[in-house]
C-alpha cells in the first residue's frame, strides 16, 4: 500500500520537527510531503537538511492553497493513500496502523442497516490535552438556516477507542483520503485560503458518493493554542482569521445551500453574532475596533457573491 503523507506548515517550525519525527514512526508510512507556504521562522533552512523529505517551498496560499499543491503532488506520485495534516498534530506510533486496519476491515465493521459505499476517508481520533477533540458531523444541513450546516457532531464523550463511526465532514487534521476521490472530485478549493476547505472537500467526496468514516482507534495529539491568553489578547490574535471564517461560511451558505433563508439568512446570523459582541465590547477592551465591522461585513458580501482568494 502506497502511502504518503502531506504536512502544511507556516512559522511554526518547532511544532513541524516535532510533527515529522512522529510520522517517522509510522511503519507503513511511504513517503513525507512537506508544503511550506513561505515561512520566514527558519522551516525552509531546517527543511533543507531533511533528506528523507520532498519539500515544496511556496508563497503562503494558506492552508487551502498548501493541500492543493501537497495532494496533487502525492497523487502524481502514485499515492494509493494520502495522509493529509496540518502542522499541528502528532500521530500517535501506532496511528496509521489503526487507520489502515479500518480500510482493510471495510465495509465488515458496518451494521447492516449502514449503506455500503466506497471508503474513501477515513478520520483520526484527536486528543487535546489527552481528551477527546472532535469538530467531525454526521450530517450536512443546508435546509435550515436556523441551525448550523454541521449537523450532528460526534460527541467526544460517546467515542471509543474500539468503534468507527460514519461521519460526512472533518478537518484537515490527519484526514486519510483514498487516491480515487482525488480522481473523482479532484483537489481543494485553494480559492478559500483558510477555513472550510475541509468541510467543502469531505461534501464533494460525499456527494459523489464515497463513505467517510471516523477511527476511534487512530489518536492523535493536538497542540493547543492561546492557552495563557485573556478574551481580549485571544480575539486580538485571531482577529485576521475571522475574515476568511465568515466568508467562507458565507461561501458554503450560499452556494450549497437549498434556500434563501440557508443562502443568505444564515450568514447574516453569524456575521452578526461577531458584529454585536464588537459592538458591546469595543468601549470596555482592546478586541476589536471600528475598522473590523467594516472588515466583518465585507467578508459576509465578499461570501455570499462567491468573491474567494487571499485579502
């Protein structure tokens, strides 16, 4: 079995070393992908002296634009199975085995009453700080505007680390994506640049009919971020992220959805439930700014007129 894992990384470099030596001790793994997208910490020098590794420098497209490159290149290359993750997270030693046993054991852990489509991803169990962290769904809603278009999450206190579990939608944090949905739907939209191109991708890949599934049996560690840091400072930090949230959402909103009040209204909920907060906050703390409603409401247009790329 051809495997091969692709990492995207930018200025974390110290996360990164440690991400590879841990995908060093995946037995079954054939090769590593590395995407630097332009990192000025040190990555690229450090990158160099990795011979083991097949290194693609580029300018930062963002993660969208990394998984892009990083998939494509697995693909050309011959990979039967692409493990793709950001440079966040560190599989556990025995990580790819528990994934690969899934895909050999396909579909005889399904119950009967479960449809049996091709397997074609399959998503790790992430621990934070050794608890469950899950953000995958079992259900798409593009009906509802009132509800979130993740519908049914996986609850981390019913997981196990003996059941898999069928799901529609995961990040792209140790997704493991068989060759032929690469064929089928082709590669992430790096139009979206950060967020949602995970969630976009698993619904092309379950609208052309592949199954997903998640191994509760593959862990894997996740960094945590701004674990010292106030409301304030943590909104501060992630305040640039929030464009590419919103419009992305918007995006997804939009262009799948299956009525005006998911087209539109949806979005214009979420939007303003960062715009109020602001609002209120904004004479009391440092978080946000005038100049960020503006930013807010530009990205919730930019979203439901499709208008993508990096800002």
């Amino acid at each position: 079995m051809n495997i091969t894992a692709v990492v995207v990384t930018y200025n974390r470099k110290a996360l990164l070393q440690r991400e590879i030596e841990s995908l060093r001790h995946q037995k079954l793994l054939s090769a590593i992908i590395v995407v630097n997208n332009g990192s000025t910490d040190g990555t690229a020098e450090w990158l160099a002296t990795q011979h083991d590794l097949t290194v693609i420098n580029q300018d930062n497209v963002g993660g969208s634009g990394g998984f892009y490159t990083g998939i494509q290149r697995a693909f050309d290359n011959g990979a039967e199975w692409i493990w793709c993750m950001d440079d966040d997270v560190f599989p556990h030693d025995n990580c790819l085995d528990a994934l690969v046993k899934v895909v050999r054991e396909y579909p005889d852990t399904l119950k009967d009453t479960e449809p049996h489509h091709p397997l074609g991803i399959v998503a790790p169990h992430r621990l934070l700080e050794g608890e469950t962290f899950t953000h995958e769904f079992q259900h798409f809603n593009f009906t509802n505007p009132f509800a979130s278009v993740h519908g049914s999450r996986l609850k981390p206190h019913s997981i196990t680390t003996t059941d898999n579990y069928p799901i529609v939608g995961c990040d792209f944090e140790g997704p493991f994506i068989h060759c032929s949905v690469v064929e089928k739907i082709g590669l992430p939209n790096k139009e979206l640049f950060i967020f949602c191109d995970d969630t976009e991708y698993c619904l092309r890949a379950h609208q052309a009919g592949f199954a997903l599934l998640y191994a509760g049996g593959a862990l894997m560690d996740k960094h945590k971020f701004f674990s010292n840091d106030n409301w304030t400072t943590r909104n501060q930090k992630k305040k640039w992220k929030r464009y590419y949230q919103v419009r992305n959402e918007a995006f997804l909103n939009h262009h799948y959805g299956q009525n005006w009040g998911v087209r539109y209204l949806r979005s214009w909920i979420g939007v303003i439930g960062y715009i109020l907060p602001a609002v209120i906050t904004m004479p009391f703390t440092r978080a946000w700014q005038p100049k960020d409603l503006s930013m807010l409401w530009q990205a919730y247009s930019d979203g439901i007129h499709e208008r993508l790329g990096k800002r």
